[in-house]
C-alpha cells in the first residue's frame, strides 16, 4: 500500500462519532490533562497492533527488528506492542528473539 492509498483510505474510514469519542478518551481538549498534545502511550497502544501487528502478518519483519534497536522510546513502544498480534498465537520463536532489544536501554 502506498502512501496516498493509506490516506485515501483513513480519510474514507473517518468517522466524526468515533472522532469524539477518541477525543475524550486521550483527554487533550481544553482544560484537560493532556491540553493540546495527543498521549503517546494511550496512541501507541491503541494503534500499534491494528496497523503495524497486522501489517507484519503479511509482510516481511525487518521493520519489527529496526524499531525494537531504535534509541527511540516510542518506536521501541510499537515493536513490542505491535508482536501482540503475531504473539498471540504463540509464535515462540519472535517471542524469545526480540526481549534481548528492549532490554539494551542505557540508563542516564
């Protein structure tokens, strides 16, 4: 899928009831805890296994592999969130290969 074919194809699934209701949920309108910022953890974990997971389930895991040695928290947030869907069932062997990345954090 290109790029213009995955914005053609959020914009088509736009929903303005769902909009809302994910607005609320992330608590970034006025007054509220995360006023003006979207919050990662609550982004991450709700988008990861439904875009990237199922993405890995047809394609190629490299970009699993990438994001789980990137020195970014977030990405590495995505690649372990995003093997639930390919961890569930029970693929033992991503399961023991990945946990060695997410553990190389240095410490400040």
């Amino acid at each position: 899928m290109t790029r213009n074919q995955l914005v053609r194809a959020l914009k088509e699934a736009a929903d303005p009831v769902k909009a809302a209701q994910a607005a609320g949920y992330f608590k970034t309108g006025k007054g509220e805890y995360d006023e003006g910022y979207v919050n990662n953890w609550d982004l991450v974990d709700a988008s990861s296994r439904p875009i990237l997971g199922e993405h890995l389930k047809t394609h190629p895991r490299g970009i699993l592999k990438k994001r789980a040695k990137s020195k970014s928290l977030w990405e590495r947030r995505i690649a372990m969130v995003s093997t639930m869907t390919l961890v569930w069932p029970v693929n033992w062997t991503l399961l023991f290969r990945l946990p060695k990345y997410f553990f190389m954090i240095r410490t400040i």
